[in-house]
C-alpha cells in the first residue's frame, strides 16, 4: 500500500510531542476526494488541542490540523463536482479529525471549494478555518448589514484580520483593539479606527456599536457589553466561558453568543469570492516545513503573531 508523510501527537502535551510518521495514504470512499496537500494552516485550536486532546474527536493515529489547500489527487465514486488536478481548498470534518498536517487528506467534496487563481496555496491554506470563524460570526451569526458598526477584539489575530476585512466588504464601519505595533497594518486592511488597548480603556473611546467581535476571550466580553447599543450583538470566540451573565445581557437589551465553526462549503465558496475580488487576502506571519510542526506550535502559542503560521508541504514548483 502507498504511504506518506504525517504528523502525529505520540500524547498530549507541549509542542514536541509531535513527531513525523510514515502511515497508510488513505483511499476516497463515495462522495470523498483524495487531496494531495501542498499547505496546512496552523491555528490556535490546533495548539490546544494537541496540548490537551480534547475538543476532538481522533482518529486510531491522532494527527493534528483542518486548514487544507491542494490538488485533487483522485475522487471516489459519486463526485461530480471535482475531478484530478482541480485546485482547491477547504477545512474538512472540523472538529473530528481531518489529518490536515499530512500530505494527503480525505474528505467529503462539499467540504472544499475551488481555490480562488489569485493567491498561492500558502495563501489559501491560511484561509478556511479563520475565515469561516469570522464568517459564520458575522455574517452567520451577527447578521452583519451595511452601515453597522462593528468592533473586532484581537484585530490582527489569524480570525480577526480576516474578519476586519469581511466586515469592510460587507460596508461596516470598523473598530480593531490591537496594540500600536499593529495599526498601520489594520488600517491597511480597512480598519476605520484602532485602538491600542495596552493605553485605553477600549469602553471608554469606541462608541456605540451594533456588534462586538471578541477573538480574545477572558474578561473582554463582559467589558464590551457597556459599548453595545440595544439590539446589539456580542460574539465571543472564547467558548462559553466568555459570554457575560445572560441577565445582565438582557438588560442592556443585548443578545451574546458563542458559535463553534463548521465545515461549510456555501461560506468558502463566499469567501473565496471576496478573494477573488481583492477584498480579502491572509496575512501570513510564517511558513515553515511540514516536519516542523512542533517549531510553529511553539512560535504559535507566544501569541505575539500577525496573520497566519502556514506549514508547506509541497513546494511551489511541485
């Protein structure tokens, strides 16, 4: 049987625990396509799910990420809607195992878009996961409309930078909390106001918003409920430990949610048309070699990134 090359967590613990294998290349099944995958997306909850095993629901061989960009290798029986050497990207099986830190991956064709020409399949190896966090949050969850004023927490993060971006295209007024070493870059991305939240008090000069936007988790949640105006939606990607108190959410009228991110081909497909149409582009902070998980796990966790960690697996000219 053919094999390939996989990163695995050999137990649950600090960065070095994962460790590069050979294992059996899987095979497409009805409805699936095997991926050849050039790049693999490094995301916060790939750092702590490995530290801990839990969110997820593993495979026999526990092999760690989501975010996928590459080529279809082959499909099972019943795929229409891809066939060999079609380009595409996507975040399969979220939360059970994807094996995304791998050279080939299996899943389902609806859980892939096309990935869009303009960008490099580093670019779009940074994009589902956080893409569709932002997406789902605000679009799906928020119903952002135009003209809404929406606040991001953690703005130049892997979701929020993406996020300040799908706010802008959708022609919200934009708010980021980042510190000051950051501001040129979110008002780059269309960010209409930052605030370095290491000198102020965020409640004290953003204003009313329609929508709050929390990637940072801890007390920013509770702290954003003063600057919602009624009818207002808070959005924390913190788990539930991050919404405030439901009674005092309702009584500033204020509705607060903790969405989980889902494989979701119609908000890819969305996504990858706003790249396409050069209103929406990863910021990559670095890409490192597919044996070197445990570096970028450990460069990940310092919390210090802006944009993504993407981890290459087939070189460009490949």
């Amino acid at each position: 049987m053919p094999t390939m090359l996989a990163v695995t967590a050999r137990e649950w613990g600090a960065p070095e625990v994962l460790t590069p294998i050979e294992i059996e290349r899987p095979e497409p099944g009805l409805t699936e396509i095997l991926v050849r995958v050039h790049a693999a997306g490094v995301n916060p909850v790939d750092w702590k799910t490995r530290a801990s095993g839990a969110f997820v629901t593993w495979g026999e061989v526990p092999i760690v990420g989501w975010d996928v960009s590459g080529t279809v290798e082959a499909v099972g029986p019943g795929v229409t809607l891809f066939q060999p050497g079609d380009e595409v990207f996507g975040m399969p099986a979220f939360p059970r195992q994807a094996g995304a830190y791998a050279e080939f991956v299996v899943a389902p064709t609806r859980q892939f878009t096309r990935k869009p020409g303009n960008i490099s399949h580093i670019e779009a190896a940074a994009l589902p996961l956080a893409a569709l966090t932002a997406w789902q949050a605000l679009i799906d969850t928020a119903e952002l409309r135009a003209g809404q004023r929406v606040l991001i927490h953690g703005a130049a993060g892997g979701v929020g930078h993406l996020a300040v971006q799908i706010a802008k295209a959708h022609g919200a007024y934009v708010i980021g909390t980042a510190r000051a070493d950051k501001h040129e870059f979110l008002r780059a991305i269309g960010a209409d106001e930052v605030i370095d939240y290491t000198a102020v008090d965020f409640a004290a000069v953003a204003g009313e918003v329609d929508i709050v936007l929390d990637s940072v988790g801890g007390d920013y949640g509770v702290r954003s409920l003063p600057v919602l105006r009624r009818g207002g939606r808070l959005v924390t990607l913190a788990g539930p430990d991050g919404l405030p108190d439901p009674a005092d959410a309702d009584s500033r009228g204020v509705r607060a949610d903790w969405p989980v991110v889902e494989p979701d081909s119609a908000g890819l497909t969305a996504i990858a048309e706003l790249v396409a149409a050069g209103k929406l582009r990863p910021e990559i902070d670095r890409v490192l070699p597919l044996t070197d998980a445990a570096k970028a796990h450990a460069y990940g966790e310092t919390g210090r990134t802006r944009g993504k960690i993407v981890l290459q697996v087939v070189a460009p000219s490949q």
